[in-house]
C-alpha cells in the first residue's frame, strides 16, 4: 500500500471517528437536546457509514470486496446529504409532512438500490472495473444516468441547505451567529469538495469527500460545545416569534416597517413584506384605510384599537401593547403587540345587553335607567334647567294577560315601547320601570311639556291598535308626571316618588290620562 493510498484511508477513518463520535454524543444527550437531535445523529450516522464504507473501500483487493464496500458507501452517502438538508431546514423552523420527507428521500434510496443492483442493469455505472493501470483498489468506471442524477442530487442538497443557513445571517442575533457560521461551513466545506471531485480534478479512482468530513464534525462540535446549538437555537427565537397567537409588528428606531408575525399577517391580510421599510403610519393606513390613532413617540403604552375595513366599518377590536426595543440606552425600534379581543368585546356588549337593557322590549332596564339618569339629573341641577319624569304604567294589562295569555301581553308591551319611541326625542332616557311600568325622564323639559309628550302617547296609541292573531286590541296607558321644583334640594329618587303619586291620581280619576304632580297632587 503506498503512502498516498495510507494518507487517504487515514484522512477517511478520521472523518468516520469523528462523525461516530458526534453521533453518540449527541445520542447519549438527546434528553437535553429536543426533537431535532433524532435529525442530528441520523445525518452523523449516515456520514459515518459512507466514511466506513469509503475506507475499507480503499483497502479491498478484489473487484467483488470493492463492489460490497461501494453498497456500503451507498447506505451512507446519499442519506447523510439528504439527512443533512433535512436537518438544516428544521433547525431553522421549517416544518415537513411525511409526504415531503418520502420525496426527499425517494432519490437516496433509489440510488442505493441501483449501486446493488448494477450489474443486471447498469444504470448507475455502464463499466465498473479494476483500474487496467493502477489496479486495485482504483477502479475505471463509466457513469450511467442515475449517477448524474445522484450527484446533482447531492449537491443540490448540500447548496440549498447552504443556501437556507445564509438566508437566516441577518435576521439572527449576533449572539447565535456562531451556529450558523459553523453550519454554514459544515455544507461548504464537502460542497465545494463535491464540487471538485464532480469536475474530475481530484485523483483519479478516488473520491476526496469523506476525506474532509472530519473538518464538518469538527465545525458541528464546536457549535455544540461553545454556542449550545441544540439546547439554544436561533430559529427558537423564530419558532416563537411565529407561532404565538398575538400579532406582532416590529419598527426599527425610525417607525419603519421590518418585520411582523404569521398571527400579524393573519390579523391584517393586507400586510406585506414588500411593505418592509414603509413608516408605520403608511402601513397602518393601507391595512385599516383609517390613521392609526396613537403616537409611536410615547411608548410604552397600550390601548385599544379598531382599524376600519375600508368601508367605514370596523370588523375588529384589538388591544395593542407598544413598547421600545432596547439595547442598553440605545434605542433600536418598537415592538407592538396585538392582542384580538373582538370576541371578548362582543361578550362584553352580551352581558352589558343583558345588564342594562330589557330582553323583551330591548330599552334600558331600571339598573339602566339609574346608571344614566343620574348624571343626567345632576348636570340639570348645574345647569339650572328644568328636569321631568313620566311614569307610565299600562291600563288593565293583568285583563290582557289572563284573557289572551302571556305571548299576547308580551306583544302588546312591544306596541307600547315602539309608540312611545315614536314620539320621544334622543334626549329623553326611555327604560322598563318594571312589568308594565315605564319610566321616561327628559332634561330641560317641564312638567307641561311632559304632559304634552305623555298625550301624544296615549293619542297615538288610541288611533293605533296592536293586532296580534288576528285579533285587535286597543290599549291606553295612564302617566304620573313631576318636575323638579327650582331653589329645592331633591334627588332623583325624590322626582320619582312624586311622579308615583301623580300616577296613583291618574289611575283614581279613571285612567287613560295624565297627571301632573302639584302639591296635593292635584290633576292637571
């Protein structure tokens, strides 16, 4: 054996010791490493069964132990580069079906089955022989078609996983630059290799690329010792980034466009990466055809937010939480935050509907009423303006229920609400007082003006009866009225407990009219 043929093999077994060893140590912590260990320590298997077979290649002495150990080269080779893309692209958070991962591997396992099988076929060798000249274990051999589909194969791989790992340089903290420059240099270093040997200008009979895997295991190792590779990742970060539920818009120190999530573009499907470098205010108005209603320049801050569609609707509530990027007392850009509260905002208005407003009629309810009454009250006591309550109460409505039945009077509390919302103004606060009691209190009016109200009810109710099944009913209604008295010291709960007595005189006096409350309570 001369002493180039023994610097080979040497060069060879380092590269399978060194791979072997990478890939028990990796096995032996995969607890520690995730599931993207499993890809690490088959693509260092393949690569060490390929060294394995490429050594022992080289020391056979007959063209049958050269074929064998070719087989054996085969079980590794096409498998570590395709094992290795594999790898890189799940480093880096791209995720592959079962289906994806069979159609990466089906041009592998293709090859190895027609490296066996050649001499029936020779699809992958046409001649496969001992060198006439330099004997064994060099080998004359005439390519076939698979061997170029092979070998495109390989270096497609070995190139696009390169090619992966550049893309992610300048998105990639400069702390986990490390991982990515030794796998950069992990698929260089055989690409080129390839590359070399593809072309024909290595030794003739002798393949140069398991010669210098030991420099790949070694860049691996590194990054695993030094920058913990497996247990810290760069596309952690990423994976993250992309898969919260939050929508997130990164700006630069400017308010610059550079980056947003899957969540983000899912939230505004308006938004692009060829928005990258737009100001803020730019994107916001192409996404929500609306200005964005906050100030970059007072962060941190958070609020809610309802972009527009475009047509003067708004379809979404998002409660935005903006904060700025720091490095030290370098300010480097914003980081804002959308969190969709649109179902929680609509619960909200359910349970506000179900607080405040009545189910039947859908105007307030006396927790309403109160709620908004009160300030309305007192802002008329500031303002030294007339203040007036009705309470209405339907005649004889007990009649209706017993008579006709509940779905009936339920109707026919519909017909009231409707005819006096017919006749009252936005001002006026319009609330269920309770069962077939009313209350309406309107700011600034006196207590005629609330009679004139009150007999347009009952005149508009008289020329419109409700007709439910079929069958018409007339109903009138009686109203209790008071006015606040200027110079007095009342309260709300005061006005209506006068109105309550007026109403009591309506009622007494025949019902079907309204009173005015005056001292004691004297019709009007």
């Amino acid at each position: 054996m001369n002493s180039d043929l023994t610097a080979y093999i040497t060069l060879i077994c380092t590269s399978c010791v060194f791979s072997l060893y990478l890939c028990i140590y990796v096995f032996a912590k995969r607890h520690h490493y995730k599931n993207i260990a499993p890809l690490f320590i088959l693509h260092t298997l393949f690569t060490s069964i390929y060294c394995l077979g490429a050594a022992f290649g080289l020391m056979s002495t007959t063209l049958a132990e050269i074929k064998f150990w070719t087989v054996i080269q085969y079980l590794g080779m096409p498998f570590s580069a395709t094992m290795g893309l594999i790898f890189i692209m799940r480093y880096l958070g791209m995720n592959l079906s079962s289906k994806k991962l069979m159609a990466l591997l089906a041009v592998p396992f293709t090859s190895l089955i027609l490296v066996a099988s050649n001499d029936f076929h020779q699809l992958y060798y046409r001649a496969y022989e001992i060198h006439p000249e330099l004997g064994a274990p060099f080998v004359y051999q005439e390519i076939g078609i698979w061997y170029v589909v092979q070998g495109i194969y390989t270096f497609a791989s070995l190139f696009v996983a390169f090619i992966f790992v550049f893309s992610r340089w300048r998105e990639t903290d400069k702390d986990y630059r490390p991982q990515l420059l030794s796998l950069l240099w992990g698929q260089l270093v055989p690409m080129i290799t390839a590359f070399v040997y593809l072309l024909g200008l290595t030794p003739q009979g002798i393949d140069p690329v398991p010669m210098v895997l030991w420099l790949t295991s070694l860049f691996y190792f590194w990054a695993i010792r030094s920058s913990r590779m497996f247990s810290i990742m760069p596309i952690a970060k990423d994976a993250i980034f992309n898969s919260i539920n939050d929508g997130v818009i990164v700006l630069d120190e400017a308010g610059r466009l550079i980056e947003f999530n899957q969540a983000g573009k899912s939230m505004f499907p308006q938004l692009y990466r060829n928005m990258f470098g737009w100001e803020f205010s730019k994107v916001w108005t192409s996404i929500s055809a609306s200005a964005f209603p906050l100030q970059l320049k007072n962060a941190p801050f958070h609020q809610e937010v309802s972009p527009g569609n475009g047509r003067g609707e708004q379809e979404n509530t998002y409660q935005v939480h903006v904060t700025r990027l720091q490095d030290g007392q370098r300010h480097n850009g914003f980081l804002m935050i959308f969190n969709d509260i649109t179902e929680v905002k609509k619960l909200q208005g359910q349970l506000e509907k179900l607080a405040y407003y009545d189910e039947l009629t859908g105007i307030f309810n006396r927790r309403a009423f109160f709620q908004q009454c009160q300030q309305n009250f007192e802002d008329a006591k500031r303002e030294s303006v007339p203040y007036t309550v009705l309470l209405m109460d339907i005649d004889f409505f007990k009649r209706v229920n017993d008579t006709y039945g509940h779905f009936t009077g339920d109707q026919l509390l519909v017909h009231v609400v409707k005819a006096c919302q017919a006749q009252l103004d936005d001002e006026a606060i319009f609330a269920r007082y309770g069962g077939e009691e009313f209350v309406i209190a309107m700011k600034g009016s006196t207590g005629s003006e609330g009679k004139n109200t009150a007999d347009l009810i009952r005149s508009y109710l008289r020329l419109h009866p409700v007709v439910i099944e079929g069958t018409s009913l007339s109903v009138t209604v009686s109203f209790g009225i008071a006015e606040t008295t200027e110079g007095k010291n009342e309260t709300l709960h005061d006005l209506l407990n006068r109105a309550d007595k007026a109403l009591y005189s309506a009622k007494d006096e025949g019902r079907d009219r309204a009173c005015v409350y005056r001292e004691k309570a004297r019709s009007v």
